[in-house]
C-alpha cells in the first residue's frame, strides 16, 4: 500500500496485528466525531470547561522553531474572526515542508488554552481543496485507538483515516457477501459493502448504526455456528461409557452419611449428569454454582456413581490448599464405606506416589484428588471413567486435554466454577457444553451483610473485628495483588501485617502469601483452621478457600482494587457457619463513579449471578477472571458481551434453527456460511473441543 513501506508496515504488526488488508478493513474506530461543522476561532470561547475535538478552517503564517530544552515549532493559526497558536513537538522538519503559503487548511483537534490564547497541539492537518477531491467524503469523523509507538511513527488518526480510505476505494467493489441472502434480507442487515464503508466513513447516523448493527450481528453469529456444530458433532461422534449400574454406593452414602438434605437445585443438576452418564455420548458439562452452593456433594455423589459401574474417577483442582480442603472434607464424610479416595499433590513424598500409582493401577483408588500432578505422565488409572476439573479456568487447555489422554476411551467430564458466569457470557465460552447451575444456597444460612468504609473510619473498622474476636469468632484481612510488582505486594503485606498485629498485640494473627513454600502455608493455614490464630493476613494471589465455619469476618483492604467477581470470591469465605458473617470493603477516600458504583453493588447484593451481570457490564469479558485461559479467545473487534447481549441471544437462535434444518451446512442457500467458517478457521485456530 502506498506510504506503507517494510518498517512501517512492521509497526502496524506489532502494534495493532494488522498483517493484511483484512486486518485493516476490520481494524473498527472506537468512538465518533461530527464533523458536519467548521467553527471559528471567535466561537471557541462559548465553550465552557474542555474544549472538544473540533474543526477550524483558515491558513497558517509566523512558523518559527523554538530552541531550548524542548525544542517546539510554533505558528500562528487565523481566521477571518481571530487567531490562535499552533505547536508541534516531533515531525519539526516534516511540517515546516508540508505548511504552504496562502494555502487554506482545515484543522481537526481539541483546542486548549497556554498563556491566556487558544492553543492546538499537533492538530490534523489538511488542505481544504483536498478534502473537496477526497473520494469517501464523511462528515462523522472515524476515531481509531493508537499508541505513543504509532504516534511516533506517524500513525496519526487521520493518517490511518487515509490508509483506510485509499484501502476502500480499492477493495470495496470486489468485496463478496459474507452471510446468505435469505440472512441478511431476513436480519433485515446492510450489505457488507454497505457496512464496511458506512463502519468506517459513516453516510449518516442512521447507516453508522446500521453498519454497527450489521457487523455485531454477524460476529456473534459466527461464534455461535461454530460452537453450535462443535456441540452437535460431539454429542453425535464422542462415545461415552454407559453409567447405568445400580446406585449401590450411591444409596449408602445418601441414606447413612449425607449430613443434609439437598436442596432442589443440587437434586436436579444431579438428575441432568446422571442422564448424561446412562446415555451412551461422552458427558461434557459446566457446573456453575455460587459459592457455597455445594458443588462439592454434586461431585462426589457422581464419583460414587462412576465406583458402582467399576470406574475410577479423579478432581483437578488449581491449588494445593483447595485440594487439601476437598479430600479432607470428602473423607470425612465418607466415613467407614468402602470407597477409597487418594491425594496426589506436589508436596505428595515419592514414597507415597510409588504406593499411591500401584493403587491407582490396580483400580484400588476409586477417587484420586490433586493439582497438576494428576496430568504428570506416569499417573495411571485402571479405567479412568469420571474427570471433575474444579475452577477449570486456572487450567490451560493443554493441560485438560493431558486429562482426555489417561484413557483410550475420553471419561465424562463435569467441570466445575465458583465465578458465577452471566448467561451471555456462558452461553458464548461454553456454548459447546452443556451447562447446569446451582442456583440455590444450603437452606439455614445467613445472609452476609456487606459494608463500605473509607480509611477515614479505619478505627471504627478495627473495633467491629475486635468485637467479633471477643466473641469468639475469627477474620481474614485480605490485602490486593498488585500485578506490576511481586515485591510490592510482599511489603504492602508485611506492613499490613505489622499494622495488624500492632493493634492487635493480645491476638495470634497468622499470615498466608505466595513466596512461601507449601509447608509453611500449611502451617499457618493450620493455625487459622484449629483457631488457634484468629486473624489470617494473606494476599489475593493465594486461594483462601478453606472452609473455617468460625470466621466471621472478611475484611478487604484497598477494595477500590478489586473487580466485583473476585471481591465475591473472597466473600464466599465467611458465612459458612450458623453465625451472622460480615463483609467489609475496607477503601480510599477518592473514588471514581465506576468503582463507587462497584462497591454500592457488592453492598447491596449477595447473589453472584447478579453481581457477574454487572461485572460484565462495567467491564467488559475481557476482564473477567478466568476467560482468557478458557480454551476460546473470543477476539471479537466489534461486539460487547455486556451490551450486547440481545443480538448474541437472537444470532444464536438463528444459528441454532439453520443447523436444525440443515446440519451440515450441505443445502445451496448456506454455501456462504460453510465458505465462511472455513475462511475464519484459516484465521483463528483458537477454538477447542477441550472443555
């Protein structure tokens, strides 16, 4: 492309991973300006406050460079009702050979305000005649993100506006349609010419919201096709082992050791993952259950199911202590049946993992617990029927697939999550799964009550955990991981620590971080658990997950740091008992509206369904935990999963009615589609069939 030579070209890669003309035609602007006016310099003083992106129309004369510690060239910018200052930092040379006497320009900037006059700071810069001849006239001025590298490298908004008109005037006509007639007629959609002109130079308003409307459309579509014939290729191809044995061990352990009654969310996920494992299809299911919903009985009850058809089963979890907690908790509730379960971890001495694989081997373990040490090759099962991946997020999918392996035949799978997932969201990572949820707490449990405190009221803060101390309760203080610095996050820990046990001198407080090694992890876990320490000081970093019925309190320093799935998280850990637990968002004075608005919501509910849907809406999926390791980068260049939501809904329903009546794309009308889903196979290998 002309003025797009080897280096610059290099740029674009690096910087944007604009490789191709594709890449640029589908490179979208993120925000609008309406240049349908041309002000004049008299008129910028009506402005009050910041000035906005604007244009001005009139020559520029007196260009000087200044000399100094910062070099600048200066001009003088006129009207016919005034003047005001130009500067220019870099390109200094470049500018002062482009600016022509006599010549009229048009100028595209916000204006600021130096030494009491107007002022425009490396303003767009065009010869009003040349706009006159430019072939893809808008007035809604397109606005693409850059970075200071582009910048430096003259990618200026409006040089990227150039290279995407000088692109569209070339390709446009060639450009084949992307979706079928009968779609886009029935969608009632632009065309895709139509959209990617309007996307990128907008007509009007109206075409600008229909080519956004287009384009949303049709990459929601696509996502949902591929993952729909993904679906049905897998419940039609992948054969599963047939659990339909009597439920011996099931009946043991439900009427002689269930310590409650399920409630009817927990029966009827059950009932779902049951019909699952009679039928003879592999099982590939997501279970999502809020924190504390009991998750963990649903996972054992299936162990128990795959031990009465002679197959073992095994639960991956990500940390050390959450397997811990989940092996402990689950031999404790077995009691004296004859059900063996197993725990294999990194800390798991080589003595006990020759004896633990012989076991495993000879099909004695029934039920094997454990982090990544599961997947290590020489771990073998007899018949490996069951795989329960708990927090399947923290998880690659190369690392799940080592899991598919262990068998000849791929087990059923059931992964599970504690971060509630908006529907939207699951429908599109995990729309080639079927999905249950827990949407139901243990009946008896107390509603944690959430407050919000500025530093102001650290005092009042710290006398509320010592009363629940004195009661005889216990508390976590959780302080933020501060992503840019491992060494940051340990001192703004130590001091907290000291700060803590200052004001707390007649206490044990123990401390939990991610530079210990996992033994003395334990042992300050340990004291926590036995109550013999009543305060945990730990980082985010670490899974504070054991289940201590006796804390209370879940204090959350700098909250203002946190995102709402992982303050919910971390709010999950109290409240476990029959006592009244409280949450306590611990924050600055200065916050912005978004986060005071994060806060008001953690504080005025408990449900993680409702908090996930707000998550997604203040932030986008792409911030939300766990979805870049799910095994789909989405990459979407258009939609938003929180704004959007309707139109996935409506592109999956269609997508969902095409592949009923015609499954293998096979029909004429649907050519486009199956051309279509080849062509972005080509593009992104980034989808799996590993759940």
């Amino acid at each position: 492309m002309a003025g797009v030579g080897p280096k610059r070209a290099e740029v674009l890669g690096k910087e944007l991973n604009i490789n191709t003309f594709y890449d640029l035609l589908y490179y979208f602007p993120f925000r609008y300006v309406d240049k349908s006016r041309i002000y004049t310099v008299r008129e910028l003083r009506g402005f009050e406050g910041d000035l906005p992106l604007l244009q001005v129309k009139g020559k520029i004369h007196s260009m000087r460079v200044v000399p100094g510690k910062v070099r600048r060239l200066t001009a003088i910018f006129q009207d016919e009702t005034g003047s005001m200052d130009l500067v220019w930092f870099k390109g200094i040379s470049y500018i002062q050979k482009s600016i022509k006497p006599n010549t009229t320009y048009i100028l595209f900037k916000e204006p600021t305000i130096f030494n009491g006059r107007f002022q425009m700071a490396h303003p767009d810069i065009e010869e009003a005649a040349q706009q006159e001849q430019n072939k893809i006239k808008s007035n809604i001025q397109a606005i693409y993100s850059s970075t200071e590298v582009l910048k430096n490298n003259y990618f200026s908004n409006k040089a990227i506006s150039k290279m995407m008109s000088a692109l569209l005037s070339a390709v446009l006509p060639t450009l084949a349609e992307t979706l079928p007639p009968h779609l886009v007629a029935s969608q009632k959609l632009l065309g895709i010419q139509a959209a990617l002109l309007n996307i990128h130079f907008p007509q009007s308003a109206q075409l600008l919201q229909q080519a956004q409307h287009r384009l949303k459309w049709e990459e929601l579509f696509y996502v949902e096709l591929r993952l729909l014939r993904q679906r049905a290729k897998r419940v039609t191809e992948s054969k599963g082992f047939v659990l339909a044995a009597p439920d011996n061990e099931v009946k043991t352990f439900y009427h002689h050791h269930l310590p409650f009654q399920l409630t009817a969310a927990q029966t009827r996920v059950l009932q779902e993952i049951r019909r699952d494992m009679r039928s003879s299809k592999q099982m590939n299911r997501l279970l999502q259950g809020d924190v504390g919903s009991g998750k963990t009985i649903v996972a054992l009850l299936c162990s128990l199911i795959a031990a009465d058809n002679k197959f073992q089963a095994c639960l991956m979890a990500p940390t050390e202590i959450l397997a811990t907690q989940h092996y402990h908790g689950i031999a404790s509730l077995l009691g004296d049946m004859n059900f063996k379960v197993a725990l294999l971890t990194g800390s798991t001495k080589k003595q006990n993992r020759i004896a633990l694989s012989e076991q495993l081997q000879n099909g004695e373990i029934q039920l094997l617990i454990g982090t990544h040490a599961i997947i290590e090759d020489n771990v073998q099962f007899a018949n490996l029927g069951l795989v329960i991946i708990d927090e399947q997020h923290r998880f690659g999918v190369a690392q799940r697939s080592r899991l598919w392996s262990k068998n000849a035949q791929p087990p059923h799978v059931l992964v599970m999550t504690a971060t509630p997932i908006p529907r939207t969201l699951a429908m599109t990572l995990y729309g080639d799964l079927d999905i249950s949820v827990i949407d139901q707490l243990p009946p008896g449990r107390k509603p944690i009550r959430t407050v919000h405190y500025t530093d102001t009221q650290r005092g009042k803060v710290y006398n509320f955990l010592e009363e629940q101390i004195r009661q005889g309760r216990q508390a976590y203080i959780v302080y933020p991981l501060i992503q840019e610095s491992e060494k940051m996050d340990y001192e703004n820990l130590q001091e907290g620590y000291q700060m803590v046990c200052k004001r707390y001198p007649h206490y044990k407080i123990a401390m939990v971080h991610g530079q210990m090694k996992p033994a003395q992890k334990e042992q300050q876990m340990q004291l926590f658990v036995q109550n013999q320490a009543q305060i945990l000081v730990a980082t985010s970093v670490i899974e504070v997950g054991v289940n201590v019925p006796n804390a209370s309190v879940m204090l959350i320093e700098s909250s203002e740091r946190f995102g709402l799935s992982a303050m919910h998280q971390l709010r999950g850990r109290v409240g476990r008992g029959a006592d009244q637990s409280y949450c306590v968002l611990l924050s600055g004075v200065q916050l912005s509206a978004t986060t005071r608005q994060r806060l008001q919501i953690m504080c005025s509910t408990n449900n993680g369904f409702e908090i996930a849907d707000a998550d997604l809406r203040l932030r986008g999926y792409g911030d939300l935990d766990g979805t870049k390791q799910s095994g789909i980068s989405l990459n979407l260049k258009i939609a938003h999963l929180g704004e959007d939501a309707h139109l996935l809904e409506a592109s999956r329903n269609v997508a969902e009615q095409i592949l009923e009546e015609d499954r293998f794309l096979a029909n004429e009308k649907n050519k486009i589609l199956l051309q279509q889903l080849g062509t972005i196979e080509k593009r992104r290998v980034d989808y799996s069939v590993i759940s």
